[in-house]
C-alpha cells in the first residue's frame, strides 16, 4: 500500500552490536524555545535525572552575583565593626564603693 506524498526511507546502513546500546524507558525528550534558540532535554522516567543544555538568564545572573557580592561585602564590614568597637565591660574594684 502507497501513501501519496510518502517515500519509503532508502536502505540504512547496517547497526552492528558495537553500535547498539541499551535505552532506559520510559525517556522523555523536550525540546524548548528561548529567547529564539532551542535547547533539548533529556530526562530519564525511571530515575527522573536530566541531561541536556539551560539556557541562562543574563538578567538573573548579575542579580544573584551582585546580591552574593553584596551579602560578602556586608558580613566583612559586620566584622570589622564589631571587632573594632569591643565594648570592655570593667567592674569597679571594691575599694572605690562608699558604704553609707
């Protein structure tokens, strides 16, 4: 039986054993637009690992590298400032307290 507008697939080349591997199932394969360029996804339905390209928010990098810039930047002067500003707590010798 012909299709019209279907061809039939010219013969493959021959698949030896070397170039025959396992597949776990079930695979799921996903394919995603962003910002115009495509990334594809493989995830594994059994152990639910991902394997694939992420595309990277520039917008949401410099964010999280400015906030940890930040958090560092503050931790160092918290520390200088309270290394700095030691408040001695002295206790007034007995000698000096009058008893009325």
């Amino acid at each position: 039986m012909e299709l019209p507008g279907f061809q039939a697939p010219s013969a493959s080349p021959p698949i030896s054993e070397s170039t025959v591997r396992s597949t776990p199932l079930p695979l799921w394969l996903l394919t995603v637009i962003y910002s115009g360029q495509p990334f594809q996804v493989v995830i594994n339905g059994l152990t639910g690992e991902v394997a694939g390209e992420r595309p990277w928010s520039k917008v949401k990098l410099a964010i999280a590298i400015t906030i940890a810039v930040l958090i560092v930047i503050l931790a160092i002067v918290v520390y200088f400032y309270f290394h700095t500003h030691v408040h001695h707590v002295t206790r007034t010798p007995s000698h000096h307290i009058h008893k009325m």
